[in-house]
C-alpha cells in the first residue's frame, strides 16, 4: 500500500473491523438512506449502479445493495476488505487505492462516506481522487461525499463505546487543529479492562468553496449539500455533485 496517512496499522477500530461498526452504530443504516434521498432527488430515480470508495466494512453497501443492482467497494485497507467480503459475501469488493483506481468502466452513482477523503492529506491526492471520481463517472453520474464541515469539528464524538461479550472499551477522543496544513489531529485513548490502547489519526479538512475547486476540475458541478442530525454524523456534510462528461 502506498502510504498516504497514518491511520492505518495504528488505529484500533482499522486493526479489528468487527469492533468498528460496534463503535460506530450503523443501526438504521442512516448515511445510506440519506444516499437513497440524494439519490433519488437528483436522479428522479435509483441508479442502477454504484461505486462506493473507501467502504470499509461494507455497512453501507448493504443497504444501498438492496436497492441498486451492481454495487461495488473499494479500499485499500485488506483487514476492512476481507472483513467485508466475509460479512457481506453478495456484495463485490475490491482491493484498491482510491487515488489511482481505474476499474474500466462507469457508474450512474459513486459515493465516499465515514470521512474516507479525510484520509486522503496531500492536494495532489486529493486531486488523483478526483480524478478517479471522473474516470468511473459519465455525463449526468452523481457524486455523493462525505466530508466533516470545517465548521463543526465541535460536533465530532468525543466518547465511543464498545459493549459485546468479550470486550468491554470506552473511548475519550481529543481534537487538536493545525491549522496551516488544514489536518484535525484526533487522539484517542481506549480504556480496556487488559490496558490503554492509544489511537493517532489525522483528518484532512476541506472547505466547502475548495472542495468546490476539485470537483469542477474534474467536470463535477456542485448541486447541494445535505447534513444529517444524528449522534456520529453531526458534523458531516453530504456534497452532492453531477458529472458534465468533461474534465
Ligand atoms: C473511517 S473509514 C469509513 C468506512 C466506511 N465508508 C464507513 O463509513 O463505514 C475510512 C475508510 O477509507 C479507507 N481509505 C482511506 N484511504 C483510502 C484510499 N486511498 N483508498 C481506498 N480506501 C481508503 C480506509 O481504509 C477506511 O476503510
């Protein structure tokens, strides 16, 4: 894998996918219905396909499986990927790095959630997403990402809980800004009954007029932004954007 972030290997909920949607409830599977919404009001229908990018355990594909036929995932984490495939097993999951994919063909949908561009930190990256985003889309595909409002970081958790039989954890996360490279440090320390466990991560924050700028770089117009007021998603933005079959 080419390095990009270091959220990888040090990251317990990455390290052990099962605990991830225990500690980020997807009960409901609010995000994917929000999808279905956008969708919808910006289709006038439910796409036929779809192409979700750094789908991590594959939560929301699940849903959104069950309305659109040809769905698939992709990360480039293989633990999330085998962990997937493994849970979802109907689902078609790829291994692959968001920022240089190129599966050959093109989608009525694509979507990223849970933040995965935060992962992405570098401009260029971010712009070889999009780029990714442009070479699976064709004229009219619409565009749904995820990202954290700059200006609602406040909003972000601060406790996790994990409560299965074998595990008992709490989390505290911390957030710190630095805010000449646009990255959210989060440091999050888990309190097991066996010891501390400490987690780095680092989150790329895009405003909305420079998210904006990447998206029309690559033939995406911007058509709206949604949010959804719920527990772990009250700091997101949903930005949906339509391919115009140029860039
Ligand atoms: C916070 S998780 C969100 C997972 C899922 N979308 C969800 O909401 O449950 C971010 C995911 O993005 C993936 N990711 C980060 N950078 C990536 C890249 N360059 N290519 C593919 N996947 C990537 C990570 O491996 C991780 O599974």
């Amino acid at each position: 894998m080419d390095r990009q972030t270091d959220t990888g290997a040090s990251n317990l909920l990455y390290r052990h996918p099962e605990l991830y949607e225990v500690a980020y409830d997807g009960a409901g599977h609010a995000v994917a219905r929000l999808a279905e919404t956008i969708l919808h009001d910006q289709l006038g229908h439910q796409p036929a396909s779809l192409l979700d990018l750094g789908c991590g355990t594959g939560r929301d594909l699940e849903y959104l499986a069950t309305l659109i036929p040809d769905v698939v995932g992709v990360d480039h984490q293989r633990a999330m990927l085998d962990y997937a495939r493994h849970r979802r097993p109907r689902i078609d999951f790829r291994l692959g790095d968001m920022r240089t994919l190129r599966l050959e063909r093109t989608f009525e949908a694509i979507t990223t959630f849970g933040y995965a561009l935060a992962d992405i930190h570098a401009n260029r990256d971010i712009d070889r997403v999009m780029a990714t985003c442009a070479a699976h889309s064709r004229p009219g595909t619409v565009l749904i990402v995820e990202v954290i409002d700059p200006l609602r970081t406040g909003e972000l958790p601060r406790t996790l809980t994990i409560d299965i039989p074998d595990l008992r954890a709490d989390a505290i996360t911390e957030y710190r800004h630095h805010h000449a490279q646009q990255l959210l440090e989060q440091h999050r320390t888990w309190r097991r009954a066996q010891g501390l466990v400490h987690d780095l991560a680092h989150l790329r924050l895009l405003h909305p007029k420079e998210l904006e700028y990447y998206l029309d770089n690559h033939g995406f117009d911007v058509l709206c932004a949604y949010q959804l007021p719920e527990k772990h998603t009250a700091a997101s933005a949903f930005v949906a954007a339509r391919h115009r079959g140029d860039g």
